[in-house]
C-alpha cells in the first residue's frame, strides 16, 4: 500500500532534520508554529462560495480562463507555493500518480496554480513530468483575491535566501506573496463545492479526501 502525503511528508521532515542547518529549521518551525496559531484565515474561500471568473498563463504561456477549465466538468484546484518546494512536488507527484487517473470518471481535471513566473512553471511540470494544467498565478493576485495568500517573515526569506532560494527570483513580478496550501474542488457555475486549506505547508490534501468529495458531488460517470 502507498504512503499518504501525510506519511510522505513525515518522512521528507525527518530527512530534513538531519541535513538542514539547526538554526535555519529553528526558524522554519517557528514560522510553522505561527501559522497553526493563526488558523485558516477568516476571509479566505469557503465552500458554497462563487468563484469569480479569472484567466491566468498556462506553463507554455497560454492565457487559459476559469470557463475553459470547467468546461467538461469539476475542476480540482492545487494552489502551491512553488516547484523549490519540496512538500509541494511531493503532493504534485502523488497527484499525478494517484489522483489523475481517477479524474476521468467524474469528467474532472486537475489545475495547479503558483506565483511562478509561467516558464519556472514550465520548468517544474518538465521535472515532475506531471499530465495536467500548471498556472501562473503573478503576485498571487488570484490566491490573495480568495483569501489564501500570505507573506513570510523576514527571517524565513533570509533562511531560504542562505539555502540558494530568492522568492523574488523565482516568482513572477518579484513577488514573495504565497499561496497557502489549498485544494479546491469548483463545478462548472463556478461553485466552490470542497475547500481544504493548510496552515502548515508541510501538509496537503490527501487523494482520499478529493476523490471522497468529488464522489459526495455526484459527478462519478462510471
């Protein structure tokens, strides 16, 4: 039987733990702890909300709008901080791997979305080899829109910047504004019918819980 993201992500920390500077995890996990203190914030997204209409560049830097996407169907949302982010190819890869091949039977797609500049985009669905959308979403303009963006403390951004990492380089616009982690799963009046949001960046959405919510949509073809 397969990990869960949970138990992959377990796995990633500890292997982090043992190779990351003692002072550069302190901060991350102050910045961590901050997070769970704060919650899901109180104006972001919720389920029965209206989505409203967007278009955003693909990875090849082709303008693609919310119609288009739930065109056939419900469309399942990945909202993630970028492809530096080892928890997010985690998730992604596991998306691809488990959770694309169930989407045919409820006429659903799958849509990542990141602050990256659409050719980083491009570059993260080239190395995770992933089969669905990648969008860019400059500023997080869209993230903030629905209430799921946020800015890193100055002592993360210079932990990062220590481990190679400026959000200002990889980022469209220069922006260090990110997304939480966030699925959301929208149906074709661009309704929100699920929405799970994560504090901490370490964790995601488990496969279960979309296909669970898709399912309790009754949308399933088969």
């Amino acid at each position: 039987m397969s990990l869960t993201i949970g138990e992959q992500s377990e796995q990633l920390k500890a292997a982090a733990a043992d190779h990351l500077p003692p002072e550069v995890l302190d901060v991350f996990d102050r910045g961590i702890e901050g997070f769970l203190r704060e919650g899901v914030p109180a104006g972001a997204i919720a389920a029965g909300d209206s989505l409203e209409s967007f278009t955003l560049d693909d990875a090849n830097g082709i303008p693609i709008t919310l119609d288009q996407l739930v065109a056939e169907g419900p469309a399942v949302f990945v909202f993630y901080r970028g492809g530096w982010c080892p928890y997010c190819n985690l998730a992604l890869r596991t998306y691809q791997r488990e959770l694309l091949p169930e989407l045919d039977r409820f006429g659903s797609r799958l849509v990542a979305i990141s602050p990256q500049s659409p050719d980083q985009s491009l570059s993260t669905a080239e190395k995770a080899e992933l089969d669905f959308t990648v969008l860019s979403d400059p500023a997080s303009r869209l993230a903030r829109r629905i209430g799921i963006s946020f800015q890193q403390s100055e002592d993360v951004l210079e932990a990062q910047r220590k481990l190679g990492l400026d959000l200002a380089q990889v980022n469209a616009e220069g922006s260090i504004e990110l997304p939480r982690p966030t699925v959301l799963i929208v149906d074709q009046d661009h309704t929100v019918r699920f929405v799970d949001v994560q504090p901490d960046y370490t964790a995601r959405t488990e496969v279960a819980d979309i296909l669970r919510a898709l399912s309790d949509m009754g949308t399933n073809r088969q």
